[in-house]
C-alpha cells in the first residue's frame, strides 16, 4: 500500500511540474508573438522596472521591506516588487489602489484596458482566472492584467522573461 500512495504521489508531482514547466514555456511563446506595444513609459504609481533598489531617491520615497533575498515590499505591503541579482526591479505589482502609466486600475472594466492599451494583446488563464497583456519587445517588459467577470483584480508589470508565478 506505501508503495503504491507513493508511487501515486511521485507521478502525480511530476505531472503537476511538467504541467508548471508547459504553462510557462507557451506563455513565452505567446507572449514572443505578440505584435509590440509601447510600454516604455508604463509605471505602477512612479515605480519603474530598471530601477535601483537601493538608489538613494528610491529609498526617500518608500518604505522597503526585504522578505528574502530578491523580494521585497514597499510602503507597508502597497506594492510587492522582485530584483534581479543586481538590485534592479524586475517586476512589480500593486494593491487595489494603484494605477498605471494609462490610469488603469483594479476594478476597471476589461474593455477599458483594451480601450487605453490597444488591440496588440495575448491572453491566457492560470487557475480559472484569465489574464490579458500587452509586450513591448524593443524595451523588454510586459504588462499583464488579471481579471475576474471582466473586472481586473490584479495589475502586474515586469521585464519580458520573469515569471514570478512559477
């Protein structure tokens, strides 16, 4: 009987990997054929992507807290941010109450970011919760808007290779 629960366990945890390793190798194919949009002004709230953890300016603004070696949270869990090895900020999100460089936010329609951002998306679903983005490949980022009966409920900007997801 161990034999089998754990023979059981061990393909079902491969499975469960594989099916990880899958999502994110089609969301990158994805996301590389998607026609550009110009993201080299988008923003959460002011913080930009290639910004420095620890540049002087960035540290009189917020309040940071590191969780662990590349993630962090800032002015009292308002955004969740991670770095690259070399302190720079590789993707950011928000809480509720943030908004991008196109005043879109949480509880906004759908149709509303398609309006502002353009036609030029991808779409995928993780977990029953689908998600449109936009990619600008010239400057490497992306911006992904989760959305639940075509409200979004999360707002996620990060460069074009990090999936914090995984």
């Amino acid at each position: 009987m161990y034999n089998k629960f754990s023979s059981l366990f061990l393909l079902v945890s491969i499975l469960l990997l594989l099916t990880s390793c899958s999502l994110f190798q089609n969301k990158q194919a994805i996301v590389a054929d998607t026609v550009s949009t110009d993201l080299s002004e988008e923003n959460i709230d002011g913080i930009v992507l290639g910004t420095k953890i620890n540049d002087s300016n960035f540290i009189k603004k917020h309040q940071i807290k590191n969780d662990h070696s590349n993630s962090y949270h800032l002015d009292h869990d308002k955004y969740s941010i991670l770095t690259n090895d070399y302190d720079v900020i590789t993707f950011i999100t928000g809480d509720e109450t943030t908004q991008t460089e196109k005043e879109v936010k949480v509880g906004d329609s759908i149709n509303e970011v398609i309006n502002k951002y353009g036609k030029n998306y991808y779409e995928y679903t993780v977990q029953g919760v689908q998600t449109i983005g936009y990619v600008d490949h010239a400057y490497k980022s992306k911006i992904d808007f989760w959305y639940v009966d075509e409200k979004v409920i999360t707002i996620d900007l990060s460069n074009e290779a990090v999936n914090p997801y995984q």
